[in-house]
C-alpha cells in the first residue's frame, strides 16, 4: 500500500522580535494579562520596512524542507500553501512560492482553512497519494498576519495573540507493508460559527469591496469572539483526538507526542488535563511564536524534531480548531530510521 509520509521539515520566523511591552506602548494590555491568558511572551514579526508577504516566509521554509528531504524543487508533483493572509486577494500564494522555486509547470493549490490548514493540507496530501496522483509533496504553511492587526487598544484582544511565521513540510508517497505514515485524519467544519472569527472586508459582497467609511469602522481588522471559540476548542479537540485514533486503531498510550495548534496555552493544557496526558505529551511553543495559524503545527514539529521529542518510529497526533470554524486531527506515524 502506498503511504504519505513526512520526509522533513523546516521552518523561517522573521528576525524581528516582539515582546509584550512593546505592544503595551501602543494599547492597553500588559505583559502580565498576555501570559496570563494566553501564555505567549513574543512574537515574530515581518520588517516594518518592505513588502514581505506569506509566500516570501514561505519559500525560506520551503528551501529548508526541501534541502533537508534531499530533494530538487523540480521533482515536486504538487505544491499545497494553507494560509489565512494570502499576499494577494489572487492569485493564490502556492503560484508566487512555486515562481519562486523557480518552477513553470508544477500545480499549486492554496488551502484557505486558517489554523486547521495544516490539518486539511496533510489529508489532501495524503488523499493525493493514496490515489497515486502524486508521489512528492510540499505543504507549506505561512502566515503574515502583523500588516493585518489593529494596534490600538480597541484590537487588543486580537493583535496580542498574532505572530508572524512558515514552516514546511515535504510528504512522499512510499509503498509499504507496515503502518506507517499518515494512519487515519478526522476533519470537520461548522459554518454557523462564521462569524466568530472573521476578517470582514475587502470582501465580493460590497460593492466597492471596502470603503472609506468601513476602513474607520475598522472592518479590515480581524474579529473574534475569543470566548466562544476558548469553548468549542476545548470541546472539540479532545473528542476529534478520540475520533482519529478509534479510526487508526491508536491507543492514547501509544502516541509518543500531541503537537496541537497553538492558539491559547490554556487551551492546550485544557486539552492535556481532559485526556489525562502524563506530562510531556502534549507540544507547546506559543510562548516564543503567537499564535502562526496555518504555519503553527508545522512549525511545531520542526522543532519537537530537532529537539528529539519525536524521531523515527514516532507516533504523532495533529490537531487544531480555527476560524470557519473548523478543526481536525491527523495521525501519523515516522518509519523506523
Ligand atoms: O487560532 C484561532 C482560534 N483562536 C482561539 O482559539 C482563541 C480562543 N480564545 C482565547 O484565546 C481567549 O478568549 C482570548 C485570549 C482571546 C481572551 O482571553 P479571555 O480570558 O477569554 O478574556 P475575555 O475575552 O473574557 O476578556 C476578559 C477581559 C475583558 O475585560 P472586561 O470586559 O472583563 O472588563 C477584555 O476587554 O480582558 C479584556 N482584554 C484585555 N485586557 C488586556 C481583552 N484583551 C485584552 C488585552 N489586554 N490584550
């Protein structure tokens, strides 16, 4: 049986560091309220000066993941980029990364999931595969969301929790006897939660797509309702974990590590304490990053990789709720070295 499994991974934060007090310049919060409900302490951000977009973070990772799999960009049968802040309206960013990659024929397709996109990029890689339209895949995942953030005070529940970042992952399609690779995905989403995490304009539904008035309102600027979206992750992460490994035929014991979208530390440990997971389970880095969306659970395995919290014959769990809303779980598994 053809198998989907991750070759590699690489990640690029841009080096601009922002920490908790800088943002207190410029808004009410505090170093002190960030940590305490959210946990995160800094975030990348992309330079003030240039136009840096999501397939710019993208492709620094992209070089990475591929030099480390080994692989010449011009063997790619696909090219999958899930982001929530594309650098155009359109064309999508998987175009401008694989122009980068100095590609002229390889499809490219964006995935527009926002924290699950990593989660719904795996599945449709893995569905690639299995189906044998392709053999070598890179997913990447990347996020420019500071040029997008309303900094005063009236954002301030949004803009603290955001950082900038891509990492990329490269999927191979191998045949093998042995369960290996991706074992089992669960993906789901409920539109009635639409608009509890939005962006509501430029949008194809105003004429003009934005206006002056509405740039006032601030109706450019993402929107959450923080508190209900707290809920339903808690909610429905512990029982999409327990939907993916039913499915795979996973015991919770046999999982060496839970790489979860890092939205909220909370929510994380939320996770943790309802599965009952001894300590060490579960990976977090949103202390150091934000919250990366699309780019966060790739990046999070770049680095539960390098620092040898998961390796060869590793059993991982991927899972997240985002905007949509939606969320998922994927379960893979690394061959033997
Ligand atoms: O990745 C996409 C998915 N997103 C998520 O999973 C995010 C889920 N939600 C959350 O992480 C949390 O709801 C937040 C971190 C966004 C907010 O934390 P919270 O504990 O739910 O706070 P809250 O919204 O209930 O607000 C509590 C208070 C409010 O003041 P009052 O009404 O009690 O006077 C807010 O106005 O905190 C205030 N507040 C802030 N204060 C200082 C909101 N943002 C800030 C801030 N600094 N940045």
């Amino acid at each position: 049986m053809t198998r989907a499994v991750i070759r590699s991974t690489g990640r690029y934060l841009p080096p601009r560091i922002l920490t908790n007090e800088t943002l207190s310049e410029w808004m009410d919060t505090s170093d002190e309220w960030i940590q305490k409900r959210t946990g995160i302490q800094q975030r990348h951000w992309i330079p003030e000066e240039g136009d840096v977009g999501a397939s710019d973070l993208g492709y620094e990772a992209a070089v990475v993941a591929l030099q480390r799999a080994g692989w010449r960009a011009d063997e790619l049968d696909l090219i999958l980029f899930a982001t929530l802040s594309p650098d155009l309206f359109f064309p999508g960013s998987g175009c401008l990364l694989q122009r980068r990659l100095g590609l002229r024929e390889t499809p490219a397709l964006d995935i527009r999931q926002q924290c699950t996109g990593f989660l719904y990029g795996m599945t449709t890689a893995d569905a690639y595969i299995r189906s044998g339209l392709a053999r070598r895949i890179l997913l990447v995942g990347a996020e420019v969301h500071s040029t997008g953030l309303d900094i005063s005070t009236r954002g301030r529940d949004v803009a603290v929790i955001f950082g900038d970042g891509a990492a990329a992952v490269c999927i191979e399609g191998v045949s093998a006897d042995d369960d290996v690779g991706v074992l089992a995905s669960a993906l789901h989403a409920d539109g009635t939660y639409a608009e509890s995490l939005m962006v509501e304009a430029p949008a194809s539904r105003f004429n003009p797509r934005i206006n002056e008035n509405m740039l006032r309102q601030g109706r450019q600027y993402p929107v959450m309702d923080g508190r209900n979206i707290f809920k339903l992750a808690v909610h429905r992460l512990p029982e999409v974990t327990a939907e993916v490994l039913q499915k795979a035929e996973v015991g919770l014991d046999q999982v060496d590590l839970f790489i979860p979208h890092q939205a909220n530390l909370r929510i994380n440990q939320a996770f943790e304490k309802t599965l009952n997971l001894p300590e060490g389970k579960v990976f977090h880095n949103i202390q150091r990053y934000g919250n990366t969306t699309a780019a966060s659970i790739p990046l999070a395995l770049d680095e539960a990789w390098e620092q040898g919290r998961i390796g060869p014959g590793g059993t991982v769990v991927f899972l997240g709720l985002g905007a949509g809303v939606t969320w998922g779980a994927v379960i893979h598994r690394f061959p033997d070295a």
